[in-house]
C-alpha cells in the first residue's frame, strides 16, 4: 500500500485535502447562507452578505494552502512508510485510554501554538507576509476558514510535522484531529450572526472559540487569537471584555 513516491503522496494528499475544503466549507456555506440558514441567524447582528469577490480571493488562499498542506501530508505518509514516524495501528499498543488522552493533548498542544504563532503574524513587521490575505476578510464566511497566507499555511503545517514524529499516535486519532481542525475552522468562520445569541454563551461555552468570538477578531486584530479554546486570551488578557460582559448578561438573563 505505502509503495509509492513523495510526490504520489503529495498530490493525491493535496486533492484529498481540496475536496475536503469544497466539501464541508461549500456545503456550510450553502446552509448558512440560505433562506433555510437564516432561521438560525441573529437578527440583532444582520449585516451584509460577502462580496463575490471576498469568497473568490478566499478560495484561491485556500487552494494554494491545499499544496502546502498536501506536501507536508505526503512528507508525513511517505515518512510513515518508511518507520519514520511515530504513529501506530494497533490501537492494543498504548491502549483504548491512549486514544482520547492523545486526541485531547494534541489540541490542547496544537491550540497553544496556533495562539502564539498568530499573535507573533499580528506583529507589524510579519502581518503583511503572513497573515494579511486572511484578514482581507472583514466579514468571514466558512470559505476563508482555510485561507491562510503560503508563509503562514507553512508554518501551521509545521505543528502537524513536528507531532507525528514526537508524540505517538494512532492514524485514527491523526485523522480525527485534522477532522477536527477542519470543522472548527469552518464553524469559526460562519460570521458574526449566522447562530443564535445563545450559541457561545453557556457554561461550557465560555471556553470554546465560536463563530462569534472569532469574528470579533477579524473587525479587531489585537483581540481572540485562540484556535479551540479562551485559555490563553483570557489569560493573557487578549479576550475582548465586553465579549465577556455579554456572556455575563446572557448569563444573568437565564439565571432569572
């Protein structure tokens, strides 16, 4: 099965990884943006649709992120083949337990690097080459969830490399990470009003990233740097306080 060059890998990985993209972000927006997803929209938060244009400059990111992410899946599946690699198969080698505990440390791993490599881009003398294309996108929809500027997509693909070397995982718990990454991303960047007012703000919530508070961070740069989870923003004192005075007041609301 794993006969094959790292080129094989790298383009079958690319076109696996676009049509994953088109997939579930399309289909997302295709929801959302409907008649049918506009019953779920807060309509204290309307705002205009995305231009043709913003979605057209969010694909073509995202299709140059899908080469660069590609390559590294196929140095990863070409590194795997030859016992490189410290991923496994037989779930019975660490153990049912392992495969949650990994799953959980990963992103909590790879949420703590995302934070600190992206508030590093948000520096004035790395934004333009690494993160402005992404935020050309004042008004996010699902199609920019992988539009990450090349210099970026690199260095976020580093992660991915760096752990399949050094921490042990199983392939299924590789796959539900990046399924994960995937699906986040993609809810992150719903826009501001796309989900009910109820949806980040519950108990649990509070230390998720939503579509709400990464919006937030597309209108104001130095705010919500998060990837999965609050930790770090609230922590280090980059959440936004009136995001957290709104979820305090829907709080009280339901407490009444």
């Amino acid at each position: 099965m794993f006969n094959h060059s790292f080129l094989f890998y790298g383009i079958a990985c690319f076109a696996l990884i676009l049509i994953r993209y088109f997939l579930i972000a399309g289909g997302t927006y295709l929801f959302f943006y409907s008649p049918v997803g506009q019953l779920f929209a807060n309509p204290k938060l309307a705002s205009s649709q995305p231009s043709w244009r913003s979605i057209q400059r969010d694909i073509m990111l995202s299709v140059s992120s899908a080469v660069i992410f590609g390559l590294a899946a196929g140095l990863i599946v070409t590194a795997y083949s030859l016992g490189k690699t410290v991923l496994y198969t037989q779930y019975q080698q660490y153990g049912l337990w392992y495969l949650g505990f990994s799953y959980a440390i990963v992103l909590v791993l790879q949420d703590t690097y995302f934070y600190f490599t992206h508030r590093l881009f948000h520096h004035p003398a790395l934004f333009p080459w690494f993160h402005q294309g992404h935020h050309r996108s004042r008004q996010p929809t699902p199609w920019t969830s992988f539009a990450f500027d090349p210099l970026e997509a690199i260095v976020q693909s580093l992660f991915l490399l760096g752990v399949v070397f050094l921490i042990p995982l199983h392939v299924v718990t590789l796959i539900a990470v990046l399924t994960t990454m995937t699906i986040w991303a993609v809810l992150n960047h719903l826009g501001l009003d796309r989900l009910p007012d109820s949806f980040p703000h519950h108990w649990l919530g509070r230390w998720f990233i939503g579509p709400a508070h990464h919006s937030i961070h597309h209108r104001k740069y130095r705010l919500h740097y998060g990837l999965y989870f609050t930790f770090w923003d609230r922590l280090l004192g980059t959440q936004d306080p009136q995001y957290k005075q709104q979820f305090e007041q829907h709080r009280l609301r339901n407490d009444k």
